[in-house]
C-alpha cells in the first residue's frame, strides 16, 4: 500500500501523531481506516469515531495505558 500512496508506512503509531481519516473497505468487506499526513500513514481498524471523523483532521495519542485515543484536530483553523 506504500507504494501506491507514495508514503511510509507507520507501523506502530508514535505518541503523537496528526493526520486526515480515510475509511477504506477490503475486498472481503471489512473496512479499516487510514490516517495519513501527506508523508506518512497508519493503519486502524475502523471505530464509530473514526467513521465519524472521515476526511478530518485528527490527534492520535496514547492514554496512559498505551491504548490509542483519537480527537478531533482543533489545532487546524479554516485554511491550515
């Protein structure tokens, strides 16, 4: 997939990370979400929040037990 994106592949989120939602859907109808900031790329498995923020601006961060948390990006205003 790096390749055709012309990105590189994140493997493991890093602590902070800020890109733009993207669902896509699987050949076997399973549908993940891409998280993209125009250099680099993860990958999560599809939530509700994340079908909710598709094609926004998002934070990923790690609560204090590690797991992934996603919120809206408000650091990025009308034209940023």
């Amino acid at each position: 997939m790096a390749p055709s994106l012309g990105q590189t592949f994140v493997g493991r989120m890093p602590e902070r990370f800020r890109g733009c939602v993207e669902i896509r859907v699987a050949p076997g109808g399973s549908s993940y979400a891409i998280i993209s900031d125009d250099s680099r790329f993860g990958v999560m498995e599809t939530t509700t929040t994340l079908r909710a923020m598709q094609g926004k601006s998002v934070v990923i961060s790690r609560d204090a037990k590690g797991r992934l948390v996603v919120r809206p990006d408000l650091d990025r205003g009308i034209g940023s």
